[in-house]
C-alpha cells in the first residue's frame, strides 16, 4: 500500500503556483519523497526527489517539513501542460524497492 | 523523450491466450522494472530485473514472468489471460541499485476479449 495521502484533485489559474501537498507521516529515516506526474495515456514523468533538504530543478521544487512527516511541490507558474496526475512516493534507499503509487492528485490548470 | 521504448503500444488478446510485451531500457541503465495500470488507478508493481535476474516482485500471480536480456532489454509474458489482465503495461529504467530516478516509457495497451 502507498504510504502518501494526497488531495484527490486540485485546481490551479494558469500562470501562478500550484502547491501540491503529501502526507507521509509514516516515512522512516532512510526513505525518500519522490514526485512523479502522469499525463493523459503516457508513462509516469520523473519530476524531483529528496531526502530531507529542499530541492529545486528546472520543472518544480520540493519543500520538505523539518519532521519530514509532510511535503508540498511546488510548480511556480502552471501552464496547460502541467495538467496531468501528480504522483508523491516515499521509497527506501536501496535500488531494489519499487515505486509505489498510490491515486495521486488530478492536478488541472485553468486558462 | 526519456529513451524507454516499449512495443507494441496497443495490443488485443483474447482470454486464455499468451502475451509478450517488450521493453528496451534507455542507454546505460541495468535495471528494468515493470507496472500494470489499470483505468482510473495508479500503476502496480509486478517486478523488476537487475542485470538478467529478478530482485524484486509484487502481488502478482506465477503466470506474469519476465526475462531481462544482456543488453537490459526486457520482456514481460502473461500466461492464460484473463479479463482482468486488460490495462496499460508500463516498463521503467534506472541506472543501477542506487536511489535514482527511474525512466518510463509510454506503456503497452492491453486489451483481453
């Protein structure tokens, strides 16, 4: 079973942020939060990952709580593009742990 | 583009029949991990090769079975399909045993009749 609890579905004004919120009060020590999103009828797109320090790349940033027991990705300006369902995972360390997803939030961006 | 393609993209059986579907693994990594979707829900694990061996598997029955090639290609086979088999099959790369991201491909859809 996953270990995240996600909002179902949000809305986000194209242009502005999108704050996409995870419970992972669960997660233990070794374990990381990883945000994957899924377009329409296409593979899971990987978007960041961390382990307890905020991380940011060229699509979002990752903000994670100090107790680590919650996290919220932030896309600073959605466009239409980013509408699609956003997937937050917690994984072990180990390379042999699979990905597991729970529903996700059905993020959508208006015009 | 992340470099995993999987063939074919769609695909009818009819139950009880057998199914191959493939995967090739994008440049440099070792590891091959493949999902069922089903509509309306997230992917499932099913299991995943590292260098030709399998270490790792989900819920799923003996008659899904892969094989992973020495060029990290893969292949997933499901025996005696049943109705339920009818989903999105996707595979994923990753480069090693290390945390790292993993790589999909735009998936296989199934359909069993």
């Amino acid at each position: 079973d996953a270990k995240t609890t996600q909002p179902t579905s949000m809305d986000c004004a194209e242009g502005r942020a999108a704050n996409l919120p995870c419970n992972h009060s669960t997660i233990s020590g070794n374990e990381y939060v990883y945000w994957y999103r899924q377009i329409h009828s296409q593979g899971p797109q990987y978007i960041i990952h961390g382990l307890k320090n905020n991380e940011t790349n060229e699509m979002a940033s990752l903000i994670i709580t100090e107790d680590r027991k919650s996290s919220t990705l932030i896309l600073p300006h959605a466009t239409l593009r980013d509408t699609a369902v956003y997937y937050c995972i917690v994984r072990g360390r180990s390379g042999n742990t699979p990905l597991v997803f729970g529903k996700g939030t059905r993020l959508s961006v208006i015009a | 583009e992340t470099g995993v393609t999987q063939s074919p993209t769609h695909l009818i059986k009819t139950r009880g029949q057998q199914v191959t579907l493939r995967c090739s693994s994008q440049s440099g990594h070792n590891t091959v991990s493949w999902y069922q979707q089903a509509l309306g829900q997230g992917p499932q694990f099913i299991f995943q090769y590292y260098r030709e061996e399998e270490n790792g598997r989900g819920n799923f029955p003996p008659r899904f079975s892969g094989l992973q090639f020495p060029n990290y290609s893969s292949e997933l086979n499901v025996n005696a399909l049943e109705l339920d088999d009818s989903a999105l099959y996707l595979c994923a790369s990753s480069a090693g045993q290390q945390n790292t991201e993993a790589f999909f491909g735009q998936g296989t859809r199934l359909t069993v009749v």
